[in-house]
C-alpha cells in the first residue's frame, strides 16, 4: 500500500505554516479568562459576587499594604499615606 501524495503536489514538511497570533491578545485575553474564573469559582463559594468580591478587596488592600512597606524600607522614610478608617 502506498502512501497518497498531497493533493496540492507540495510535501507536508514543506508548506507554509500559519503564523501565529498577536502575542498582545494572549497577554490580555489569557489574565482576564483567569480573573473571571477565579471571580467565578469565589463566587459560588461565598454564594454571592459580592462576597467574593469583598474577599478580592481584602487581597487587594493586603497586597497594596505590603507594597508600601516595601517601597518605604527601601527609601529609608515612610510613604505618605491616606487617613485609614478605625476597625469597628
């Protein structure tokens, strides 16, 4: 049994590839496919979009909080920071 020719007469190693996508669009798309499924996946575990919306503030704000820790370690003196609201 022989193997078919291509019916373009070109061999499959030797025909153009597609070129790949803009690389910008998989930067963009891909970190905002994943921010929805987490946005998602702590929304049906807190049973609300505000809970898990809530619960991604508390990330933010702790994130934010060591950044400025970090950036005033670095420059010796302590960032400028705004006026926090007292626990309840």
């Amino acid at each position: 049994m022989s193997t078919p020719e291509p019916t373009s007469g070109v061999p499959v190693w030797a025909r153009k590839r597609r070129k790949p996508g803009n690389p910008l669009v998989g930067l963009v798309v891909v970190p905002l496919f994943l921010l929805g499924a987490l946005t998602a996946g702590l929304a049906v575990y807190e049973k609300s979009f505000t809970g898990a919306g809530a619960r991604m503030d508390g990330w933010v704000g702790l994130a934010w909080g060591q950044a400025q820790a970090a950036m005033s370690d670095l420059s010796g003196k302590p960032m400028k920071a705004k006026a926090e609201k007292p626990a309840p």
